[in-house]
C-alpha cells in the first residue's frame, strides 16, 4: 500500500487530501497519471512534467524520470504553483 498526501490545486482537483494506492510498487510517472484519472476534472493541469513527488520528507523529484516508489513510505504531490 503507498499513502499519498495531495496538495495544492492537486488535492482541489482529486477532491481528497490523501488517497491509497493498493500496490507494492509503482513508477512515479504511472503514480502522477493514476492520481490525474481521479481527477473530476477534464484536464486536471498538473502532470508530470510539472509536479513533484516528496518521499518520506526527503529527496524531491520530477516524475519524468521514471523512479520507482515502493509501499510503506509517505509520499507527498507537491505541484509547482504551490504557494509554500
């Protein structure tokens, strides 16, 4: 299981503040397109070109580059106009 904490305009437009994701792993691109198809919006505007993944309170990245998240760490979506 891998907890994610949405925020900003991401949490705004999934309408949850953290959802669960029922696998032991995922690849971070894979995770930012699965959290936009819970999107009630058509288009969601972030994507993973501009959004980044926070995981355990550390080391921050852009999901393009494909990382693998495994389960039983917290996990943060962070997008880019996030205002702090």
């Amino acid at each position: 299981m891998i907890k994610v904490r949405l925020l900003g305009h991401i949490r705004s437009s999934v309408g949850k503040e953290e959802v669960e994701i029922d696998r032991d792993e995922i690849d971070s691109a894979e995770l930012v397109e699965l959290i936009r198809s819970m999107s009630k919006e058509k288009n969601p505007g972030f994507n993973i070109y501009n959004t980044l993944i926070l995981v355990d309170g550390g080391e921050a990245f852009l999901p393009a580059g494909g990382r693998k998240i495994k389960a039983g760490g917290s996990v943060v979506l962070i997008p880019f106009s996030h205002g702090g």
